[in-house]
C-alpha cells in the first residue's frame, strides 16, 4: 500500500472513531457523571461501541456506505451529544454507597491479592505474547475466512446492508446478526486492508474480563476473588482462542457482561438511565451473535419473573420492561428487521410457529438440518457422552469448568440460606440466586440449541467447535464462584488457588507461544509498570493541564498512525500466497477488478479460499456458485444447473474444492474453463475466450 493510501485512510479512521469516541464521552459525561470509575468506563465502552457501528451502520442501512459517509455519520453524532442536555445531578443512594465502599469489597487477604495479581499477570503477559506472535500473520480462522469477513468486503463494495451474501453451501451464515462484523468494517473500510482485523477483538476481550471483574463487585465478592476468576475466564480456549483471529465473540460476552453489571446496579438504585445503559449493552450482544440473541432472551425472563417475585408491581415491571426491551431492539434489533426483508423470516434458518400456526419457513435441507444435534439428543446416550461431548468440554473450558461449577453450587447455596433465615440485607443473596437461575438457564438454553452436537447420528464430533455458545454462562458463573469466595471465609483463597490453576489449565490448552516471546512482554509489561509507578513522584502528584492532555494525544495519535504503518507493511508481506497455489495466482495476477466464483467444496485441512479470493484489497467480486434453495446455496445438483449459475455469474475465474462428490471440476472443464493451477484441495479455473 503506497504512503500516501495509508494516511489518507489514516485520517479517516482516526477522524471517524475519535468522533465516535468524544461522543461517547460526552454522553456519559452528561447523563452518568456520577457513577464510579469503573462503571463508568463501562459505560463508556458501550456508548462508543454503539456509536462506531450507527457510524457505518447508518450509512450501509441507506446503501451510502463509504469512508466520508461514515465520518459524516460520526460528526453528526458528535454534534448530538454536544447538543444533549446533562441530567439533574444524582447522589448515590446510601445502600449503594455502602456496597461500594465497604472496606470488605474493596480488599481481600494478602493471601488473595497475591493470587489476583498472580492471576492477571500471567494472563496479560500469556494474551500480549500470543498477539504479538499473531499480529502481521493474515487471519486463518475458518469462520473469519469463510463468511465474516467476506461478508464485511460485500458490505464495501455495494455500499448497503440490504444483502445476504452465502458463501459456504448449506451453511446460513449469511443471516447472522452483524455488529461484531460492522466493527471490523470499520477497521477495513479506511484502507480496504485487513492489516488491523485482529486488533477489533482486543479491547472487548479486555471487557469480558473487566465486565466479569464488575460484575462481580455487584455481588459483593472481594476485588482480590473478582479479579483472579475474571482472569480465569479470559483463558477458557472457548473465548481465547478466537479472540485474537479477530472474531466477534468477545464483542457479544464483553456488552453481554456490562448489561448484566448496570441491570443489578438499576435493581439497587431504581435509575432508569441505568436501565436503559443495560438495555443498550444487551442489544449490542443481541446483535453481534445468535447465542448472544438467545441469551439476552433468557435474561429478560428472567429479570421479568424475578421482579414479578419481589413484588415490585406489575405497573412498574411492565414500564421497566418495555424500556429494556426497546433498547436491546435498538442495539440490535436491526438484523431482525434486515433478516425479515431479505430472508422473509427475522430469525432465519429456524422457522417458527406459534400455536399451531407457522409464521416463517426455515431452511431446507441445509447442513443445519441435516446435522444440527443438540446435547439434549444425547443425554440419555453415555456412549456419545463420553466419546465426544465430554472430550470438547475438557478441551474448551478444561478445568476452570469445574471450579466454576464448584463456586455456582456455593455461591446459590449460601444465598438459599440467607434468605431462609429472613435476614436483613436480602438484596444481595437474592441478586446472587437470581444469577444462579440464569446460569441454569443459559445452560439449559445451550443443549437444546439445533447444532451444540453437530455432526452424523450418534457421531458428534464438531461439539467442542459451539462450545463457545456456553460462554455467557461461563462468564456469569465466574462472576458467582467470586462471591462463593467471601462466603467461605478462612477456606476463600483454595477456591482462588483453583481459579488460578484453571487459567494456567487455559493457557496450558491453547499453548503455541514461545518462551522467548513470553520473556519479552513480561519484561516490557514489567518495565511499563515500574515507569507508571516512578511517575507520579517525579511529577510530585501534579494533575495534567488541558494542553498538555491535548498535546499528549496528539503524540500519541502521530505514534499509533507510525506503528500502524509498520505493522500494515509487515502485514502486506504476510499474505494468503504461501497457503496455496490458486491464492498465489489471485494475489499476484488477480488482485482486484475480476469475478471470482467458488464452488465445490473443500477439505478443512488447509484455508477457506473464500477471503483470498477477494484479492488482497479487497478488489475481487465474488460468489459461490451453487444452486439457490430457499434463501440459501447448496451444491450444484447436476451439470445444467452449474453451467446455469455460471452464464448468471460471468464469472472469468474458477476457485473450485476438489472434495465435492459432484465433481464440479469435471463440468468446469466441460463448460470450457481452462485449468491454471491446483494443489491437493484446490483447482483455479479461467474463463473460455469470448466466442469459442
């Protein structure tokens, strides 16, 4: 990428997103001044998420997308929290002071707090080492090559959100809920470059832990326990193996997590502002996965029949209702309305019928239906339990499950007894038994969702990969086995020793980082610390003046931008070429201006081509070519059908995996495509001349 490309889409990005950031600022600033720090960045954090995907969402949902649409998208938001009034000054309310300052939340034992510090430093230092050897090596995940990804690129190139682009047969990725992906483009679209894909994830990945850390604060666990079993999920293979390929998974845990923080805070403090922050958290998971969809919906049961429980009127639930609902529709409500439009089912590929009456079709024939298990199918099968099932919870959640399990069962059983005994202070063991029921039920929810079990009957073998699926009852559990610390007094920190060693089994799992690295960003991190540590004595404790923060994010900025190029350059030299001939040939002779169809199907063995067809730009238009069944593509039935979509596509290149059992390389070369190269896996095709 020449210089001058990179800091023209440099100053977008950096224009656009510090738009999006002031305005988030400004915004809490105004309406939630009054929270703690912590919460308050929190808040934050889902101000500015929200703010970055209206940024591009808006202009896509006009079919106007481009890199001055987004900005201008960006401004006007600014221009709206700059305009927005700030709200009457709000005290805390004495019971919720209490909790945040009781010297027993804010502190645990020396025993725990050097667990805790144990904890996350390990974890930092193992999650920066694994980054820094992953960072300019091109995204290899399947799901990233495979349909995320290229789906952000179709976005691009038509400007609009009103597609559904399937690129994989049989497989309906293509009505999935897109805020993660929405973030991602934003990271793209300023240099259709995905040098910094893998950067997205990172902060929200920072947030799950932080948001697990909050969370369980509103339960009054101590700081110390809060932050080792926060560590310990961040190391769970589920979540940290994805996270830094760049997928949205952490997007969706992170806002899942912060709407369950503000959720308890609105239970203490009646403010409906905090609701409607909760609200908007929720609908930002809502809206970046479907797991994160079905778990946002147990949550609102579950707040709906705990508040029905604890008499708070049914005026007062219903008012509070619709405004948690209203804002989870406005953080993601979105991809239900675009799913309706261009699948005729909000929901697609699950049909849906209520009492007898079928609304909308599903899918037909598609590999969800044909290999879309649940656990539940197995439960009463201990062969298929122990073979497959148990295999991928040891290999994605690893031990830190069964601390975990060991700290819910605590946990809910010292709430029961303290609201047996009718004690004062019942808000507490009761939001701590009202989580407990969530669990159960983001659980329950898990085994009976249509592919936790994929694969043949009786034969599940891709289980381990919707493991991940689990997470927001991970997440919360964590949270629970921090307040089952405090609860079990003197014994607390063997419960904290086994959060440890559950992230040490997580790290242990994911493995595939040297010691050399290691020793590095230890070394570094140690280095930063003791800077950050001699610096306010230096200074002698003197605050920053406006200018000086002025002039020190603009050092920064001017940093950031000359790192960003070092990096994107080291990226471009990192491509898909290496991986197989047929990427080689796009990447050198073909990177942008042709129509690139693919079709077959292609071992997992080696990378998607899918993304590599796009060029590395971005420059390619592509499409699977495939029958059309429903709103989804299935392989080609017969040779007809296949040169049929062919004429349609005017494709002038043939991506073709070698493993379909219709032998759709055989009808290519029938069709008069001309062979250029091909490995084990895949075959790349040109286009007859025009006339022959």
């Amino acid at each position: 990428m020449p210089l001058g490309e990179y800091l023209t889409g440099a100053l977008f990005f950096v224009a656009t997103l510090g738009a999006s950031l002031i305005a988030a600022w400004l915004v809490v600033r105004k309406r939630y001044r009054y929270l703690p720090p912590l919460q308050r960045s929190l808040a934050l954090m889902v101000v500015a998420t929200a703010a970055i995907v209206f940024a591009h969402l808006a202009p896509a949902a006009l079919a106007v997308l481009s890199r001055p649409t987004a900005l201008l998208a960006s401004l006007l938001a600014l221009g709206g929290a700059a305009l927005l009034r700030p709200s009457r000054a709000e005290g805390v309310e004495h019971s919720e002071a209490a909790v945040e300052q009781d010297p027993e939340l804010v502190s645990g034992s020396r025993w725990s707090a050097l667990i805790a510090a144990a904890a996350v430093g390990i974890v930092a230092v193992f999650t920066l080492a694994r980054l820094r050897g992953l960072l300019t090596e091109p995204i290899t995940d399947i799901d990233m090559l495979g349909f995320h990804l290229p789906g952000v690129a179709r976005f691009i190139q038509t400007a609009s959100v009103w597609r559904v682009d399937q690129f994989l047969p049989g497989f309906d990725t293509a009505q999935y809920p897109n805020n993660g992906d929405f973030l991602l483009l934003a990271a793209v679209l300023p240099w259709r470059s995905l040098a910094f894909v893998r950067l997205v994830a990172l902060p929200y990945l920072l947030f799950t832990g932080v948001g697990a850390y909050a969370l369980a604060l509103e339960l009054r666990a101590t700081r110390a326990a809060a932050a080792t079993l926060a560590a310990a999920v961040l190391t769970v293979p589920a979540l940290s193996l994805l996270a830094l390929d760049g997928l949205p998974d952490a997007v969706a845990l992170a806002t899942f997590a912060i709407g369950l923080v503000f959720a308890l805070r609105q239970v203490r403090s009646g403010r409906a502002c905090e609701l409607v922050l909760s609200g908007l958290a929720f609908g930002l998971s809502f809206g970046t996965k479907w797991y994160g969809t079905t778990s946002v919906v147990v949550v609102v049961v579950v707040w709906v029949a705990a508040s029905l429980i604890a008499c708070r009127g049914p005026s007062r639930v219903l008012r509070e209702g619709l405004t948690l609902v209203g804002m989870v529709l406005v953080g993601g409500g979105f991809w239900l309305v675009r799913n309706l439009v261009e699948s005729g089912n909000p929901i697609y590929p699950q049909s849906v019928s209520v009492l007898g009456l079928h609304l909308f079709a599903g899918s037909h024939r598609d590999v969800i239906d044909t290999y879309g298990y649940t656990v539940a199918d197995y439960l009463g099968h201990p062969g298929v339990l122990r073979t497959y099932i148990y295999p991928g919870f040891k290999a994605r959640v690893g031990f830190t499950g069964i601390v975990l399990v060991m700290g819910l069962l605590i946990a809910a059983g010292v709430a029961i007894r303290q609201l047996r005994a009718r004690t004062a202070g019942r808000v507490a063991p009761a939001l701590v038994l009202a989580l407990s029921v969530l669990v159960v039920g983001l659980c329950a929810e898990y085994t009976i969702t249509p592919g936790s079990a994929y694969g043949p009957k009786n034969m599940p073998v891709q289980t381990f990969v919707n493991i991940r699926w689990l997470m927001p009852a991970i997440l919360v559990a964590a949270a629970l086995s921090a307040r089952a610390v405090r609860a079990l007094g003197r014994a607390g920190p063997l419960l904290e020793l086994a959060g440890l060693a559950g992230a040490l089994d997580g790290i242990h799992l994911v493995g595939g980082t040297s010691a050399q690295t290691v020793a590095a960003v230890a070394a570094v991190l140690a280095g930063s610390g003791a800077l950050l540590w001699l610096g306010p004595s230096r200074t002698g404790g003197r605050r920053l003046t406006r200018g000086g923060a002025l002039a020190g994010g603009a050092l920064a900025a001017v940093v950031l931008v000359t790192l960003g190029r070092l990096d994107q350059r080291s990226f471009d030299r990192h491509g898909y070429a290496r991986y197989d001939p047929s990427f080689a040939f796009i990447e050198r002779q073909a990177p942008s201006h042709h129509r690139i169809g693919i079709a077959g199907a292609w071992s997992d063995q080696g990378l998607s081509p899918t993304l590599p067809a796009f060029g590395p730009r971005l420059g390619n238009q592509v499409a699977y070519v495939g029958d059309p069944v429903a709103h989804s593509l299935h392989l080609p039935a017969s040779e007809s059908s296949f040169r049929s979509e062919l004429r349609r596509g005017r494709y002038d290149l043939l991506v073709i995996g070698l493993q379909d059992p219709a032998h759709t390389d055989v009808w290519a070369r029938a069709a008069g495509y001309r062979l250029i190269t091909a490995s084990a896996r895949l075959a790349l095709y040109t286009a007859p001349a025009a006339g022959s």
